[in-house]
C-alpha cells in the first residue's frame, strides 16, 4: 500500500540536512513562479480562458462554495487510496488530464510526463496535439498506464489510423473531447498572435501518422506550411453530431470516455450511445466564456448516469481538499493540468514529479485528517454547502 503522505516526512527530514524542495508546494505560487520562468506566449496558452475568464474563476469559486466537514476518532492511520476505473487500476484516483503542445514548456515535454506519471503509477492521458508522437510516449512511459485522448479529425481514415496506432501503443481507454471543435476566443493568445499548431508545434501525432502523410503532395519536412494548413483543416472547424460516435465504437474496441459533459441530458445520451464514461469538464475554462463552474455541474451529472458509467472531473484541481469534494460529490477519479503543465515547466520531469508527489501526498493526509480511509467512504454528507 503507497503512502503518500510520506512526502511530507521526506521534505521535512531532507530540511534537518538544509535540502528544500525543489519547487514551491503552493499551487498559486508555482503558478506565478511558472509565469516568471515563461515567456508571454507559452505561459498563457497554458493559464489563460476564453473571453474574460469567467469560467476560469468560476471552477474555483465552484470549490470555494463547499466545505469539508471533518470527522473524528475514525481509526484513519491507515489509509488505501486505490481505485479502478474502466479497467484501469490508479493507485489514488488521480489522473494526468490531455495538456497538449508540452514542449512549449520544457524540450522533452510529454517524454517527462509520462515518465514522471509512469513512476508514481499515474496515468497519463496523451492529447492529439502532443509534441511527442503516440509511440514515443509509450516508450517513455513504459509499464504505466496510459489512455488516449482524440480530437476527433475530419477525415474518418486519419481518425481510423490514429486509433490503430494508439491501441497498438499500450492506450487502453479513448478519452474524446468533445468541447474544441474549434478554438474559443481566447485573448492572450490572441495578443500574443501564439498559436503553436501554426508553427508546427504539437503536430507530432498527425504529422507521422500514415495515413495523413499519404495525403499530403509533399511531406511535412519538405512542406511545412502545406502540412499545417492540412492539419487546420482536419482538426478544426467542424462540430460532430451523436450518431457518429458509432464510428469511434468501430475502430477502438476499448472503453470510450466523453470530455466536455456539462449537462446531465448529454451525459444521459452518452449512456444511450453506449459510451463507458464521462468527463465532467469545460476545458479549464478554456472554451466557453461564462459557463457553469465544472464542480458544479457535477452533482447533477453524477445523480443521471453515475451508477451505469464511470463519471470522471477536470477543471480545477489544485489541492488534496479539491480532490476530496470533487470525489465527495460523486466523481470517481479526477484529471489535473495546469498543475503539472506548471511542474514540467520548472524541472521537466523531476518538476512534473514534484507537483504529483505535492498535490497526492496533500490528498492523502486531506483525506485521513478529515475522517476518511479510502476514496469509497465519500460521499456528500463530507461536506457543507455554502
């Protein structure tokens, strides 16, 4: 049984030796230590939200709104934090979310990640728009577990021959976003002019795949430009319609999960589609300017399809206190982001590390101090409503 609490013990006793740890353990500070460390570009392709933010800030005042109420004398020593979901065992029910483009970050982008997530047994969730290629980071991740994460192409051979490789590559589930069928108005990207897909940053995936090479009159070292203007045109623009996620179904025989539920009928048509799972999430505000808050939305997600699929959270997580409430209201695993994003960018992968071993161990003691031995004892009776 992992403790992973024991982190704390280990940053206190490497202090007696005047060792710290390598980057700040508060969220909000290797935030703005991340943004010191960033240029504009990259540091707000990774922080910034659609529009005014207001979805940004709604996800943490969502958390703020709820409190924990803790419990005592619950024999919580001893805690195991483990679950399984959709055939995946977690060792706590922690999840890397899709972060794509990692390499504006730190040069090995998602070959730090997932050798980090593949050290502490976490699974990584490779996004579509990774600098890495599908079966480079399998490589770098090994033995740990690994799903995929598509955005879903225009060409149905492209989309066939992604998850051919995927599947072939060790990812065991399919995570399909569903909220950036084109890109939000996003400001600070749009200051900056930063795009990194128009540079042909976080291209890796389609520009070795096969099949999108195939289409192409030259190849993409020969015709950069050619090769991005055919990625814009396969990866963005077009909204899917329900009956087309049989398609998906065919070509991957694993569990399929949709990311972007934020309404308890889309998640009650997921289930009627035959999908295994939902990701409650608005793209960490990313998407849609003013939307409801993802934790709260949650509940009511939770009551419509949670005992016929896994329900699944993002957007937001910072604190072990987070994954405690997002948990308490049903959620059976969370996704973090921003976070590890902020960690590769301090150390690659001994920051991504860092920030896993931080936000787990935080949840770990989180969990016991406030009553509870395993994720399994949570439900809303944790927690008060403000």
């Amino acid at each position: 049984m992992t403790s992973f609490a024991s982190y704390q013990n280990e940053i206190y006793l490497q202090g007696l030796g005047g060792a710290v740890p390598p980057f700040t353990t508060d969220p909000d500070a290797l935030e703005q230590s991340a943004r010191d460390r960033l240029g504009p570009g990259p540091f707000w392709y990774v922080a910034g939200g659609a529009g005014s933010g207001a979805t940004v800030r709604a996800n943490r005042e969502a958390f703020d709104r709820v409190r924990i109420v803790p419990r005592m004398l619950t024999n919580s020593t001893e805690r195991h934090l483990g679950v399984s979901v959709l055939g995946t065992e977690l060792p706590a029910p922690v999840m890397l979310a899709p972060v794509g483009v990692q390499s504006i970050l730190h040069p090995d982008g998602e070959l730090a990640t997932a050798r980090a997530a593949a050290e502490l047994g976490v699974p990584m969730v490779l996004s579509t728009a990774s600098s890495h290629t599908i079966e480079e980071v399998a490589e770098a991740s090994g033995d740990g577990p690994r799903w995929y994460q598509l955005y879903w192409p225009n060409d149905p051979d492209v989309c066939a021959s992604l998850l051919d490789r995927a599947r072939k590559a060790g990812y065991t589930a399919l995570v399909v976003t569903l909220d950036t069928w084109t890109l939000a108005w996003r400001p600070h990207d749009l200051d900056q002019a930063y795009l990194p897909f128009l540079r042909g940053v976080g291209t890796a995936i389609p520009f070795s795949d096969p099949v999108f090479r195939a289409g192409l009159h030259k190849s993409p070292e020969e015709d950069m430009p050619m090769a991005i203007l055919r990625w814009v045109q396969l990866f963005t623009g077009t909204d899917k319609s329900w009956d087309q996620l049989s398609f998906l179904r065919e070509h991957w025989d694993g569990p399929i999960v949709l990311k972007g539920i934020q309404h308890a009928d889309d998640a009650r048509k997921a289930v009627e589609y035959g999908m295994d799972g939902v990701v409650v999430s608005n793209h960490g505000g990313r998407q849609v300017d003013g939307a409801v808050g993802s934790l709260d939305a949650l509940p009511s997600i939770v009551e419509a399809v949670g005992e016929q699929v896994d329900v699944l959270f993002d957007s937001g997580i910072r604190t072990g206190a987070d994954i405690v409430k997002a948990l308490a209201l049903g959620a059976k695993a969370v996704m973090v982001g921003r976070p590890f994003a902020y960690g590769l960018a301090h150390g690659g992968q001994v920051g991504v590390r860092h920030v896993l071993r931080s936000l787990l161990a935080d949840f770990d003691l989180t969990l016991g101090l406030s009553g509870h031995r395993s994720p399994a004892d949570l439900g809303p009776d944790a927690l008060r409503f403000s």
